[in-house]
C-alpha cells in the first residue's frame, strides 16, 4: 500500500503531499490522523522554515472519505481528535504555510487550504464547500476562515457547495495567485524557499499578530462547528447525503 502522505525537503522547505490520487485525496482516519501528527513534528522541527500542503495525481484533497464513514471505518469524534488538531497545528505553526492547490479542493480539504497562510493555486484548481450537499455544515474552521477572505459572498459559498473556478477564487480573494500550469510547482517551490529565506522571529511574529488583529477567536468557531456537525452526523439527511453520493444520484433531503 501506498504511502497516504509523502514528505520531501527542499532545503528549509517541508512539502506534505496527500497521496491517495485514487481517492482524490480523501482523507481516511489514517491520512488525517498521520497528516496531524507530521503537521506538529514540523510546527516543532527548527530546521523547518516552511511548509507546503500539496495533493498528489491532480487533486489537492476532497475532503473526508464519506466511504470510509458509510462503512463504518471513522471512529469516535475524529473531528475532534484529528480534523480539528490538523487546522490548530497549521494555525499555531510560528512558521508560513502555503496550500499549493493543484486540482479540487472540496469540504475539508478546501478547510485546508483556507487555513494555510497563502494559496497558491494553479489553473485547474476548485474549491466547494461541498459539505450541504450532503447535509453537513462546513467545517475545518471554514466557517471562520472563509468570511475573513470572502466577506459576505461566505453565504452563498457555504449554502449551495457550488465548485469556484481558481480564476474566479482568485477575483474573490480566495487564493493569493493564479500561477501556469506548465510551471506550477516550479514556481510554488521558488514562492516557498523565498518564505523560508525570510526572518524567522520576524515571520512568527507576523503571523500571530496578524491571527491576533482578526475578530474573534478560531478555537470557538471550531467547537460551535463541531457540535452542530455531530447534530448532522446523526440526521437522516446525512444518511441520505452519504448513500446519493456513492449510488451518484441526487440527495431527497427531509429536514429529518
């Protein structure tokens, strides 16, 4: 079996690949757990000035493996115990960390992105907040990180899961740059060893004061998000979200 995570260095440069391209990059109890436990090593590891989040085969990630839950396999509160720690590591990082977005990002895995400090995407990334489609409410902190970036568009975004183009992302301030498809990850490297070339106290201190300057606190949003997602968990709108999107018809929700 594959590897479901690939760590590569480039210098002070830390890349964290998902590599489940045959998934799109779900992320399984093990991807996320494993992809939490890396983000920490590298939030603690001094040689580490930077980090990439990247997706393998054409896919940054497309969010939980709703498989892996229809059968049964997540266990417990995960979004407690690795999909929220995942989104704290990244934001109490004291270092950049920078989405490289290379094909869809969608429910959790575009909670990712939104958490990273900078998204760099290429032309056939694709964001949705895909989570209403299938009676689910976003979470990843989204709903904290998308109206800092989006403002109040954050409604409709989170409302309908509607897939937002990397053109129109970028028109909306959803991601930072828009870079070649022929140069991508050429392009995001020279992006990343620039980051990490930069003062290290200097950066840290950038970016807890900038998450310090933001109104309201992250660690709130994450719990009212995880609550009101066990209330989903547990609907029959879910059920049906989860069986519509394997037997890929369209969901008959109740409000039940």
């Amino acid at each position: 079996m594959a590897e479901p995570i690939l760590e590569t260095r480039d210098g002070a440069v830390l890349t964290l690949t998902l590599n489940r391209p045959e998934r799109r990059n779900a992320l399984d109890q093990a991807t996320i757990t494993g992809l939490h436990a890396r983000l920490v090593a590298a939030g603690e590891d001094a040689a580490v000035r930077t980090v990439v989040l990247a997706g393998a085969g054409g896919a940054f990630c497309s969010g939980a493996d709703l498989k892996e839950a229809a059968a049964g396999g997540i266990e417990g509160d995960l979004v407690e115990r690795a999909y929220n720690p995942a989104i704290r590591a990244i934001r109490r990082m004291a270092k950049p960390v920078v989405a490289a977005v290379d094909g869809v990002a969608a429910g959790y895995g575009a909670s990712l992105a939104l958490a990273a400090d900078v998204r760099l995407a290429s032309p056939r990334a694709a964001f949705s907040l895909i989570f209403v489609r299938s009676g689910l409410v976003p979470d990843g902190g989204a709903s904290w990180f998308l109206p800092r970036l989006v403002g109040l568009r954050a409604y409709e975004l989170a409302m309908t899961g509607d897939m937002v183009t990397a053109e129109e992302a970028h028109r909306i301030g959803l991601v930072n740059h828009v870079l070649p498809a022929a140069t991508f990850d050429a392009e995001v490297a020279t992006f990343a060893r620039r980051l990490a070339s930069g003062p290290p106290l200097a950066l840290a201190a950038i970016k807890a004061l900038i998450d310090g300057a933001l109104a309201g606190p992250l660690d709130p949003a994450l719990e009212e998000e995880r609550l009101a997602q066990r209330r989903m968990f547990l609907s029959r709108d879910f059920q049906e979200g989860v069986a519509a999107f394997l037997a890929k018809r369209a969901p008959e929700f109740r409000g039940e």
